[in-house]
C-alpha cells in the first residue's frame, strides 16, 4: 500500500495530505485487485493504526456492497476467512461494531469481550434487516426478506442455543452481558418462530432473571415481547397462564411489596401485555364459535383484574399509565357481555373509583410554568378520560352515580377542600357527558339521567365554588359552565349568576393571565350558544366590557387586561349581543362600544374598505383587524340592515 498516501489518515495531516489520501482511496474502490491487499492487511495485522484498518475495512466494504457478485466463489471466501479471522482476533482486545452473518457464532466460546461483540453484530442485523425506521432500496428490502428467510431456515437453532448458552454461563457472573442477551432475544422474537423461545428450558431462564434486582427489568422485556408475539390462540393462553403462575408464586402479583418504581414501570408494562394477549384470544375464540375455550380465557382474564387494579391505582403515573390499554380492553369485554357478574360490576366500579383518584393533581403540578412533566400529565389525563368514557358505556348508571356521589360530598365543603379535589369534583361533572344521550340533548330523554345533571350543575351554578382562589377551579368550572349551557335553556334564571362570574374577577379580571385568556374565548362561546336569552342583560354586559375593547393600553399607564388576540372574543361577544337586541337599535349600541373613539372609526372603516369592497358603512363597518362586532350574516341579508341609508349597498 501507498505509505504516503495513509498518512492523510492522520487527524492532524495537513490538507495536501489528506487530498492524496481521498484520491488514494477512490483509486482503490475502482481496482479489480486492491481490496485483497487491504483483506491480508488486516488478517495479518500489518497496521495497528486503526485509522489505517478503519480505511482497509471502508475498501472492503465498497467491495461487498457493490462487486461482490461479480467475485469468484473463491474470492468470496477470502473475503470471509478474512473477516472471521479479524473478528477472532479483535475479540480478544476489545469490542467492535463491524457487521457480520454467521461464522461469528463461534466468538461466543471466547471471553465476555467476544460474546459483547456477538452480541452487539446481533442487534445490529436486527437493526439493519427488520427496522422499520430505516429507509430501505426495493432491492435492499428484497435483500432483507431472502436473508431473514435464509436464517429462519438454516440459522435460529443454532442461534437460540447460543442466547442459552449466554445466558446460562454468564447470569451471575456479568450482568451487562446478561441483559445484553436478553434484549437480543427479545427483538428477534418478532420474525422467528416463537416455539424455540417459548418452551420450558428456554423460557424458564428470563422467569428466573425475574427475581435477580441486575437482570429483572431487561427479562421483563424479554418475556413482553415473548406474549406480545402472535400465535395460536389456545397456546397463547396457556403461555400466559403459565408465566403468571411463576410470577405470582414468585410474590410479584403483590405490587404493594415492591419498591423498586423503574422495575414496576416495566413489569405493568408485562402484565398489560399479557392481559391484552389473553382479551385477543378470548375474542378469537369466540369469533370462531370456540366457547369452551373462550370462557376459559375470559376466566384467566378476570384473575388478572386484582392485579390490573394494583398497577391502575399506584401513585406513580407511569407504572399506571402502562397498564390503562389492559383497562381499556378488559371493559370493552365486558360491554359485550349481556348481564355482567357481581364479581364484574364491583371490578367495574373498583376501576372508575381508581381512575377518579389517578385524575387528581399533585401537590407539585406547577400550572403557571408547565413544563415537561405537566405535559406527560396532561396526556395521561387525556388516557383516564377514554377509560372513563368507556366505563359510561360499560355502566352508565354507575358512572353517574358515583360522580354524583364524589361530586356533591365535595362542594358540600368546598371551602375547607383542598384545591385538587375540588378541581376532580367539576372535572367529573365535565366528563360526565360521555354518558349516553338521545343526539347530545342530555337535558332531555332519560329523565334520571337529566335530573341527576341538572341537580349536579345547579349545585355548581349555586354552590359559590366558582370563588375558590385556585386557577384549576375557575378553568374548570368555566369549561363546565359552557359545556352544559343547555342547562340554561331549562333553567334560566341562572344565566345573572353566571355572567357575573365571567365578569368580575372570577373570569375576565381574574389575577391570572392565563384564566382572564381562556374565560374570554368561553364567555363569547356561552354568549353565543344562548344569544336568545341575553336580551335582558344586554346593556349590562356592554357596560362591563366596554374598557375591554380598547386598542391600546390605558392612560393610567397599565397594560390591558387582555391581549390582541383575546379581544377578538370581546368583540365577537360584542357583536352578538348586539344583534340579538330587541329593545335598543343596533346603531345606539355600536356607538356605546365605540365611545366615539373617531381614531378607533377610523380603523374600523379601512378595514371594512379593505375586507368587503360592499359594504354598508355602518351595517358592515364594525370589522376591524381585532375581530367581529358584527354578525357577517346581517349583511347578507339587505332587508334586515339596520338603517335606511340610500348609499347602503350591502
């Protein structure tokens, strides 16, 4: 080899240098010949540079990827030999990452340095054969399948019997190599054929890794993917009764005992996977009329309940969250099931009970800051709401009742309730929605249901907790208030007290920015749904609003309550009221918003020039870049326009 030519391989080379180099190295990818100087290179050890072995490894490379089709069978072998040569020797001084198929397998008889590096070349044909995340050529897929099919064939005996080997040899003596091998096997699980895992000799060594501290997470894994692998519905069955069997005898099904969280996170992620395998089953075998074996299933299942319940209700949201698609999956059985058990009602109530107690923030929560944890929060809230709409499917008059329950014992002492609780008490209320309803119309149909809500948002509208000084409260009672504002269609003599509470410092003055926004956007919302009986409070609310359109910030030098974009609401609210008026002409309440402000006419008026070339410049003109005052269908409708102008062209 060109000796000058390597010494661009020198971190500090000089620019000429490494320009040979490169030129070096391009005239060596095009020769028949040179890829076999840099194999005897390296199986000679002629350079302990690695840089230099690093270049002889790139040539090689080139040489496979793209010439190896065109190299005689002996050829081939060198190429082989050589490699197998290298990784012999290499394992013995350290690890290395370079890719190779089967002669490898003879490194494990080696040291733990060997067995790393098989092990490593092991994840990483996983990696490069079935990642799915890896962009793949049409020919590099076709690649993939006839190498994956080629070691379905010839290979996984000998490879499963190598993981054994590993795992045996080394579970007490190394355990990075240990889990090492255990992740191996569990992301060849998926796309070999589970008999030579799933049986007594093999299976019984992660189950035994299970009550090691070092290896029990990583065999948690292992044994996840084992169940989460497809096949015959029975024998999936009886795979997980029998795992369950070792793990309860073992004490892990008394979750309570177990302190270590990170092993717990993993092991509800186990258990959900079992339980969502045995549901699986259950549902096959009942869709292919097996109902013996079907009802044995749904038995295996319901023993898992207890279970199931420990890992829903741990404080620790992650180890909860990991189990929630077992929940989710367990009910939609049940929905299925004509008459439900005793025995299963009081798990359905016992799941709505946790799920209750799982919504409530912690002490910690920061609501004015949210960072990373509050978002994971937040999105596991979101998951409790879909177990808590499946349970309104599931029992609807149990749900109902037992958020009535929850609810009315908590405002009954709002004011010496901690915040938290008195947030889940309204949140509840707001969720209950998902009970069933005739087409959303949940104040008309079943009467209990209707009566049970309206008692639950009168005590809401009543109560006086809309005062606690806590932002959770206010942002739910709010949200509460305009997701059930059909109630006040029903019972209107409510809607004063509720306008106040969106007025004064409760909402639109409130001391938070953040309430004041959303209270904004919710009062325009309210303001809308129910603009037929907003005609009494018309003037009122204008009056209360009015320091609330302003463009700019107040003379006295303080900043504006709310921001642009909020105003937009005011003004949307504005502009439905004042449609909505039957006592006053329109014109007299535009005028009272505007406050003669001929700076803020004067906006006004481009805008409207600028959005609609026709338009009636008092019917149309209260447009501006803040939002609607206005309602655009006015305009469209000439005979309805509020003054008899000759130039009005609308």
């Amino acid at each position: 080899m060109d000796e000058q030519a390597l010494l661009g391989l020198n971190p500090n080379a000089d620019s000429d240098f490494r320009q040979r180099t490169l030129a070096y190295f391009e005239q060596l990818k095009i020769s028949p010949d040179a890829w076999q100087v840099c194999a005897e290179a390296l199986a000679q050890r002629t350079y302990s540079d690695d840089h230099v072995k690093f270049f002889c490894f790139q040539v090689l490379e080139h040489q496979v990827k793209y010439k190896y089709s065109e190299l005689t069978t002996v050829q081939q072998q060198l190429i082989r030999e050589t490699l197998v040569s290298w990784l012999q020797n290499i394992s013995l001084n350290g690890p290395s990452f370079f890719f190779f198929f089967f002669d490898i397998l003879s490194v494990v008889d080696l040291n733990p340095r060997g067995v790393d590096l098989y092990l490593r070349i092991r994840m990483a044909i996983d990696s490069e054969l079935v990642d799915r995340d890896v962009v793949h050529t049409s020919e590099e897929a076709r690649r993939n399948t006839l190498i994956k099919d080629t070691v379905r064939e010839q290979c996984i005996p000998n490879l499963v019997e190598s993981w054994y080997q590993i795992l045996q040899n080394y579970q007490y003596t190394n355990s990075e190599v240990t889990c090492q091998c255990l992740e191996v096997v569990g992301t060849y699980v998926s796309w070999i054929d589970l008999s030579f895992i799933a049986n007594d000799r093999f299976i019984n060594m992660p189950l035994g890794h299970m009550s090691i501290e070092v290896l029990r997470e990583e065999a948690c894994d292992c044994l996840f993917e084992v169940v989460n692998k497809g096949m015959d519905s029975v024998d999936k069955m009886k795979l997980v009764e029998s795992l369950c069997q070792v793990l309860q005898s073992a004490g892990f099904f008394s979750v309570d005992q177990v302190e270590d969280v990170d092993f717990l996170a993993r092991f509800s992620k186990l258990v959900n996977g079992m339980g969502q395998s045995l549901i699986v089953s259950c549902s096959k075998l009942i869709k292919n009329g097996d109902i013996k074996n079907a009802q044995e299933a749904l038995q295996a299942i319901e023993t898992k309940v207890a279970l199931m319940l420990q890992l829903l209700i741990h404080e620790d949201d992650d180890i909860s969250s990991n189990i929630i698609g077992f929940c989710y999956d367990y009910l939609r059985i049940l929905k299925q099931l004509t008459v439900l058990s005793d025995q299963q009602k009081a798990n359905v109530e016992a799941i709505m009970l946790a799920v209750m107690k799982k919504l409530t923030y912690d002490e910690e929560y920061n609501f004015e800051n949210q960072g990373e944890d509050e978002a994971m929060f937040i999105e596991y809230r979101k998951r409790l709401k879909l177990l808590l709409d499946r349970l309104a499917q599931v029992s609807p008059e149990l749900l109902l009742a037992s958020v009535r329950r929850v609810f009315s014992s908590t405002l009954q002492n709002w004011q010496t309730t901690r915040f938290m609780e008195v947030e889940v008490a309204v949140r509840l209320l707001y969720m209950a929605e998902a009970l069933p309803v005739s087409h959303g119309a949940h104040f008309s149909g079943d009467v209990s249901n209707a009566s049970a809500l309206q008692d639950m948002i009168r005590t809401l509208v009543t109560s006086g907790v809309s005062s606690y000084q806590h932002t959770s409260v206010m942002f739910e009672f709010f949200e509460t208030i305009v997701r059930y504002e059909k109630f006040f269609t029903v019972e209107p003599q409510h809607i004063p007290r509720v306008l106040m509470a969106f007025l004064d410092h409760r909402g639109l003055r409130h001391s938070s920015a953040k309430v004041r926004s959303r209270t904004a956007y919710l009062f325009c919302r309210f303001v809308k749904s129910l603009n037929k009986q907003m005609n009494p409070f018309i003037e009122d609310i204008l009056n209360r609003i009015q320091d609330l359109l302003e463009l700019s910030p107040l003379e006295n030098g303080h900043q504006s309550l709310l921001s642009s974009d909020d105003q937009v609401f005011i003004y949307e609210t504005a502009g439905v009221l004042i449609c909505s008026s039957r006592e006053q002409s329109p014109k007299d309440w535009i005028s009272l918003c505007l406050l003669h402000d001929q700076e803020f006419q004067l906006i006004i008026y481009k805008e409207a020039v600028f959005v609609c070339p026709y338009y009636c410049s008092i019917c149309f003109g209260i447009f501006c870049k803040m939002g609607v005052i206005f309602l655009i269908q006015v305009c469209n409708n000439k005979t309805s326009c509020l003054h008899a102008s000759s130039d009005c062209s609308v």
